[in-house]
C-alpha cells in the first residue's frame, strides 16, 4: 500500500509538473501576442488623425479582449497550481487516499479549464485573423486605388 502511495503521489507530481508547464506555454503565446499586437497599436496611434475604420476598432477591441482574457488564464492557472502545492503540504496523514482524490479532481477540473479556454482562446483568434486578413486586403486595395 505503501509503494502504491508512493506511485500515486509520483503520478500527481508529474501531473502538477504537466500542469506547470501548459501554464508556461500559455505565458508565452501571451507573450507571442503582445509581441504581434505592439506594431498594430502603433499603426492605430499614427492613424489617430485620420477617421478610424470600424472594423480595425473591432479588431483592437478583439486583441485587448484576448489579451484580457490569457492575463486572467495566467493567473488562474497560478493560483490552482498554488492550491495544489497547498494541498500536497497539508496532506491528511489519516487518510492519504482521500487527499490524493482530492487532488487528482482538482488536476482534472484545471486540465477541462485550460481545455475549454485554449478552444475559446483559437476561435477568438480565427476571428482576428480572418479580420486581419480583411483588413489588410482592404488596405492593399485602397492604396493600389490611390496611388495608381
């Protein structure tokens, strides 16, 4: 039984090590994004005099609102991975079963989170793209109008 808890225990800590390190991943598509939007708020500062195009507005609306969104992911996953390790320190030595289930429903409910989040996080960013792309083409297009 001991060997078992002992595997059991293993098996959590390589899960919380899992967990860590899609929390590091999602810290640097935060990152990749912030990275990619710098030069659009820049663009959308040096058009400031000019009107603004609705769906441009949309798009930077979309990107903050992303990039809201993967902050509040970030620090959520931070504070279940600091519930777990919490957890593992105060374990029940009575019943050792029970506070390993505890801990495996807490991994399982962040695992669906960040599950359900990343489906949220690659629409929303689809429909940036797709807006981005309709932009850029309108763009393309005006200037090839203006200047040809």
């Amino acid at each position: 039984m001991i060997v078992e808890l002992n595997d059991t225990i293993q098996s959590v800590k390589n899960e919380q090590q899992s967990l860590e390190h899609e929390l590091d991943f999602v810290v640097a598509q935060q990152r990749e994004l912030q990275e990619m939007l710098a030069p659009l708020e820049r663009t959308l500062l040096a058009d400031n005099d000019r009107l603004r195009d609705p769906e441009r507005e949309h798009m930077y609306t979309l990107a903050e609102n992303l990039d809201t969104q993967l902050r509040q992911m970030s620090e959520d996953l931070k504070e279940v991975i600091e519930h777990l390790n919490e957890t593992n320190r105060s374990q029940d030595t009575n019943d050792p079963i029970v506070q390993i289930g505890r801990i495996l429903n807490a991994h399982m409910s962040s695992m669906q989170w960040i599950d359900n989040s990343i489906a949220q996080i690659s629409t929303k960013l689809d429909q940036l793209k797709a807006t981005h792309d309709t932009l850029r083409r309108d763009n393309e297009r005006s200037f090839q109008l203006t200047y040809n």
